[in-house]
C-alpha cells in the first residue's frame, strides 16, 4: 500500500513531497483496523447496550 501512495504522490506531486509523505508513515502510530460484524456494530452504537 505504502508504495502505491508512493508512485501516486510522485506522480501528481514532486518526488520530495513523496518522501516526505512516507517518512511521517513510517515514523507514525501504528493502528489497528478492525470490521465488525453487524451485529457488534449496532450494539457499540446502540446506547443501551452499553455495559452488557
């Protein structure tokens, strides 16, 4: 993914700029994504599930 992002900056912008890009990437927080189900999604947004 990282090197797609890389050729499309390069493309549309300057090559610094795309390096600069992928060094805030690389020097950024981890994060995790997750997909959940339906179901558990309704009941995280559902505020009367909260707690059960």
């Amino acid at each position: 993914m990282l090197d797609e992002l890389a050729t499309l900056i390069r493309r549309k912008h300057i090559h610094e700029r795309a390096t600069d890009t992928l060094t805030r990437i690389q020097h950024s927080e981890p994060m995790t994504l997750i997909h959940p189900s339906e179901v558990d999604f309704e009941a995280a947004c559902d505020p009367e599930q909260k707690g059960n």
